[in-house]
C-alpha cells in the first residue's frame, strides 16, 4: 500500500498519473454519450453525477499538485 502512496504522489508532483488520463478519458466518453442523446432518464443522470464527481476529483488532483 506504501508503494502506491509513493507512487501517487509522485505522480501528482510530475502533474500527471493514469488515474487522472483515465478520469479524463471518462469525463469525454460521458459527454460524447449525452450529447448524442440515447440516454433515458435515469441514464442520463447517472451520467450527469458521474461527470460531476469525475469533474471534482480532477480539479482536486490539480490542487493537490501546485501544493507539491
């Protein structure tokens, strides 16, 4: 568990990791899917949530990496 600490932190201080490529890769995918308008309802807003969520966890990643 150490090891992935490390790991993630250095990855933050070089201002890029997989999990946040992945998180952003996700946020597009979502988007695409929404605008092409084949969601129904509940659909749609667990795609909305989603994006929110992933919208948040990015932002915090870019703070935690200026305070590095």
């Amino acid at each position: 568990m150490r090891s992935h600490v490390c790991t993630f932190i250095k990855e933050i201080g070089a201002g890029s990791s997989k999990h946040l490529l992945k998180a952003i890769n996700r946020l597009t995918e979502l988007n695409k899917l929404i605008r092409a308008g084949s969601l129904g309802v509940n659909d749609l807003d667990i795609a909305e949530a989603l994006i929110s969520d992933l919208e948040y966890a990015i932002k915090l990643f870019k703070q935690v990496g200026e305070m590095i």
